[in-house]
C-alpha cells in the first residue's frame, strides 16, 4: 500500500512540477499534492515522533506548499501594478 501510495503522489509531484513550468498559473496539482503529502506525513509523525521518514517529508512538503503560495501572492502582487 505504501509503495503504490508512494508512486501515485510522486507521479502527481511529476506532473504539478511539469505544469508549472510550462505555466507559472497551473499551480493546483502541485499545491494539492504537497498539501497532501503535509497532512498525510504530518499526521505520521505526530503520532510517532520521528524524524525519518514521516518528520523530514512533512516538513519538505510544507516547505513546497509555502513556496507555491509565496509565488502565487507575488503573482498576484505584480498583476495589481
């Protein structure tokens, strides 16, 4: 379950990245899955307290998410001007 789990969110983050660099706008995929991936290995380490694997991917995805949505308000920071 885990590997297949593993495989189907790696293609999403495949895709998502694929997306925004063809088109700074396509954000959805890549926000939706590393929004994911957030919830779902923030959850782990909660319940486990440990760094590897469940700490180091909760973080990593939370970094990506914050950085989607930083890009996103400079974006729309730039369209007002």
């Amino acid at each position: 379950m885990s590997l297949v789990t593993g495989l189907m969110l790696g293609i999403a983050a495949f895709l998502g990245a694929y997306q925004m660099s063809k088109n700074d706008k396509d954000i959805w995929v890549s926000m939706g899955t590393s929004g994911l991936m957030t919830a779902l290995m923030g959850v782990r380490f909660l319940s486990s307290w440990k760094i590897m694997p469940a700490g180091l991917m909760a973080g990593a995805s939370l970094l990506m998410f914050l950085r989607i949505g930083v890009k996103v308000l400079q974006n729309s920071q730039k369209k007002k001007r």
